[in-house]
C-alpha cells in the first residue's frame, strides 16, 4: 500500500468522496489530494488516516496513533501533498529534487536565460522554497514522526 501524509486543512470544508459503493465528507484538503492521486488505468492501495482510522472512536484512534511509525515505515511508498502548485512551488520543488537526489534532473534553465538579471532568478526560487515550506503540512504535529 501506498502511505499519504497530508494536512488536514479547515475541519469545516467538507466534500463528499465516494469509497467503494460509500459516500464519505472528506476535507477539502483529502478530496483534493486523492483527485490529483486518482489515476483511471491503475488501481491504488493507499493508506488514509481520515478514512482508515474511526475518527468518532477515541480508543481506536490511540491505538492507531501508537501504530503511525510502523503503518508509514510499513508502506511501499509515503506520498506528502503539499498543495495545489503556487507561488513558484514547481520551481522550488525541481530545485529541491536535484539538492536532494543528486541528480541532473531538467530544471527551469530557459526561465533563469529569460531573467535579464540573474538576481530576479534567484529571488523567485528563494520566494518558492520559502512559500513552500511554510505551507501547513510542515507545521503539523506528526511532521517529524512521518518523516522519519
């Protein structure tokens, strides 16, 4: 199965999500996420903490809370929605993947050749990783624990 961290977002936007032959109010945050997920050619075992733990149940959400390093170590990939692309995140993410992996993966090369100043270019990649992670996901309480 496949593992999603996401952030929540507000409680109070819902939005309806059809599992199985089941309607379930979902945040807007998850609906969102899972549509951007939802593929027509494949099927896709994932792991949801609003929809596979009973969130009305106090005891089982506290053991499914002690279970969280497992289920995620567990999973045969973690994926993290951040959010919908802005505020030059596709930017900042490509930047970040080639930090990160230490590959030459194609980057934004024609929109730095495109700055007539090398400083604009690189002020909208800062402006990017700075929005980026100041979005919520990295401010929730089980950030670490996932990340990990």
């Amino acid at each position: 199965y496949v593992a999603l961290s996401y952030a929540w977002g507000d409680a109070r936007s819902r939005r309806p999500l059809l599992v199985g032959k089941r309607q379930l109010q979902v945040t807007e945050n998850l609906e969102v996420a899972l549509r951007h997920l939802a593929d027509d050619d494949q099927t896709l075992i994932i792991w949801v903490d609003a929809l596979c733990i009973n969130q009305s149940d106090n005891v089982e959400k506290a053991v499914q809370v002690n279970r969280m390093g497992d289920i995620y170590r567990s999973a045969s990939q973690v994926l993290v929605w951040l959010g919908l692309a802005a505020d030059e995140s596709d930017l900042a993410m490509q930047k970040l993947r080639s930090f990160f992996i230490r590959i030459d993966l194609p980057d934004y090369a024609d929109i730095f050749k495109a700055a007539s100043d090398t400083e604009i270019a690189e002020t909208f990649l800062f402006y990017g990783v700075v929005k980026l992670f100041r979005r919520p996901w990295f401010s929730r309480v089980w950030f670490r624990q996932e990340v990990v």
